[in-house]
C-alpha cells in the first residue's frame, strides 16, 4: 500500500512540473515542450497545443493578436483580446 501511494505522489509531482513548466513558458510567450501541436490556423499561424489536461494558444494574426494563451481543454480560439 505504502509503496503504491509513493508512485501516485511521484506521478503527481511529475504530472504538475510538466504544467508548471509549459505554463511558464505560455507566460514567456512560448512554445511548450510537453504539449503536441494540433491545429495551425490560416490567419497569420496562430498554432494550438494539447497537453494533459491543459491547452495553449499561440496567437499569431496578421494585424491582430499577438499573445499567448493557457487553460483547460475548453478554452476556445478567439483572435479578439
């Protein structure tokens, strides 16, 4: 039992690093290292990454948005701040 609850709080320490540094990264305004790019969009190469739990958008539109955002999988891609 002990040693079962040690791999699950290893798991998670693990699990929130790799958020932790992809969020960081989103704050930095780039890429993450841990999420996998799923959809590029036509409007200048704004790119949308999927990781466990979590999503990121790096905005890129022509005479628009410029940023970078972080969240849920439920985030929605809006080219409007």
């Amino acid at each position: 039992m002990k040693k079962n609850i040690k791999w699950i709080i290893l798991g998670l320490i693990i699990y929130f690093s790799i958020v932790t540094v992809d969020y960081l990264r989103a704050q930095n305004d780039q890429a993450p290292i841990f999420a996998i790019q799923s959809v590029t969009y036509k409007d200048g190469g704004t790119k949308v990454y999927l990781g466990l739990g979590y999503k990121v958008i790096r905005y890129h539109v022509i005479d628009g948005r410029q940023d970078t955002d972080f969240g849920t999988w439920f985030i929605t891609y809006n080219n409007q701040k």
